[in-house]
C-alpha cells in the first residue's frame, strides 16, 4: 500500500513525525496503521475522496497532557525542540525510551497507562502523542534488563485486558539527557520504518539495525546481494527454513534441532548441504551475517 501511495504522489506523502506541521496536511491512516500525511494545498477534492475509500481520514491532535513535576520535564525534554533547560541533577541520569504504538480501538488513555506502568517494578514516565502513539519512559534500565522477555509479557497482558494489539520498540539505553529528544526522533523512524516490513510486537532497538539497513539500501543491491548468495537454494523451502533457524538460535545446532522438532543429525545435515550448495560457510560468524542479510532480503520481498 506505501509504495503504491509513493509511486503516485512522490515526495508530496510523508509519515507523521513531530518535526511537521502537523495542520498544513490532510492525514490518513493506511490498512497497516501507518500514519500518512499529504500537503493540504497539493491534494484536489478528486484525489482526497479517493484517498477516502482506501484509507481512514484521521485528525492529528497531540493527546498528551502531563500532570506530575518528572511528566511535564520529559514532555518538555522529548517534545519540545526549543527545550534547553535541563535541571543538572538529571544531566547524566540513565533512561531508555519505550515507543508504544495501539493497533484496534483505542483505548482510555489513563487506564492504559496506568496498566502499563503497573507491569513495570521500576519508576516509569508514560506520555501520549496521540491515542495511538506514545512513548514510556523507563528511568531505572539496569533494573528492567535483568528481567528475561519482559516487553513481550507486558504486550501479550496488555493485548488480553485490553482487546488491543500493542506494539512495543525497546530504545537503546542512554544516560545524556541532552540527546534524548534527538535520540527518541530517531529511534521513533526507525520504528516506523522497521514495523513496515517486520511483523512482530516487540522490537529491539539493538536487534534491529540490519532491517534498517535494508530500508537504506536501493533494490537492485538487495536483489542482486539475494540472488548471488542463495540462487543455488532458494528453491528449497525446508532448507532455507532451517538456515534461518539456525542463524536465529546464534547458530546453535541443538536449539535449531529443538525448535524445529528435528533430530540434531538432520539439522546437522542440512547446515553441511547448505554450506556444499553455496559455498558459504556459515559456521563462521563474517559469512553467517551475510547470509542472514540475504535471508531478511529474500524475506522482505515475499
């Protein structure tokens, strides 16, 4: 659906980011819950009915209103782009901003947030951009990152109380206020840009940065680089099945086997057949990278 808005109207669609005018475009909301703008000035009455019938007219308004002393700092820090004031006991206090995106009806906001913050047992800061979009702030990271799988508990409680799919990107650790609002613009596209081609609730900022790199790389490398390392096994599904396994579990032979409910002579033997086919040993860390660039690629085009 994006690419066919692109190639229509070119450079005139743009994705929602607070660095926009928000009132000097006509907002719609794709099948994919994307948020896509369009100059009002640049749009006939002819193109804004069609626009209509594919997609869901929205109007932008920021929903955020911060109450306690700690949310009107952030608000301040994150959204405002003239914001310099930052109190010197805060300087180099540690943070990671959690970017939350509400797929379904939306929900009460308060309720929500309240839900959210519930789940966490460290100080958090949640703000709303809009009902669909926010950001939490999580202000002891040390103490949430010794906790296995929690993003994905915390969506999977959220999306059952609440009939809501709840998207979560898990920004990456910092401790320099003075980059926050530039880091939280930042990492805010790559969500964007990530959720377009990775279906999935919970993403890792750390994880990641190679389907980035795909949105950054032209076409015709990603096809040629697809091509020239996988033509000799593309046409095995069961094989490159189990590749990607293989890459995903860090190239741990038995978890492979395990999760793919094979014994783990049989993944054994299709990781050599992979290595004799292509000529690429995976094996080895260099090659492996290569190769799971190639599979995200041939992944991304389906």
């Amino acid at each position: 659906m994006l690419d066919k808005l692109k190639q229509h109207f070119g450079y005139h669609l743009v994705l929602w980011n607070d660095e926009l005018a928000h009132d000097e475009y006509d907002w719609f909301r794709t099948p994919d819950n994307l948020t896509v703008g369009f100059p009002i000035d640049q749009l006939s009455s002819n193109e804004r009915s069609l626009l209509s019938i594919f997609l869901t007219p929205i109007t932008i308004t920021k929903k955020y209103q911060p109450k306690s002393k700690e949310e009107k700092l952030w608000s301040s820090i994150l959204f405002d782009s003239d914001n310099t004031m930052i109190p010197s006991e805060k300087v180099n206090s540690s943070y990671r901003l959690i970017h939350i995106t509400i797929k379904g009806e939306s929900p009460e906001l308060t309720t929500l947030s309240e839900a959210i913050a519930s789940l966490f047992t460290t100080k958090t800061v949640i703000l709303w951009e809009s009902e669909r979009q926010g950001v939490l702030i999580d202000l002891q990271p040390e103490i949430t990152a010794s906790f296995e799988n929690l993003y994905e508990s915390i969506a999977d409680t959220i999306t059952s109380d609440f009939y809501i799919d709840l998207l979560l990107y898990i920004g990456l650790k910092n401790s320099t206020l003075k980059e926050a609002r530039r880091l939280y613009l930042w990492e805010k596209m790559c969500f964007s840009k990530v959720s377009q081609s990775l279906r999935k609730n919970v993403y890792n900022g750390e994880a990641v940065v190679p389907h980035l790199l795909l949105h950054e790389t032209s076409p015709s490398t990603l096809q040629t680089i697809s091509e020239q390392l996988l033509y000799s096994v593309n046409n095995d599904k069961d094989l490159i099945k189990s590749i990607q396994m293989y890459l995903d579990c860090n190239m741990n032979i038995s978890l492979a086997a395990k999760k793919l409910y094979l014994h783990r002579n049989t993944m054994q033997y299709r990781v050599d057949k992979f290595i004799e086919k292509t000529g690429v040993d995976i094996r080895h860390f260099s090659y492996a990278v290569s190769i799971y660039l190639a599979l995200l690629i041939n992944g991304s085009s389906k």
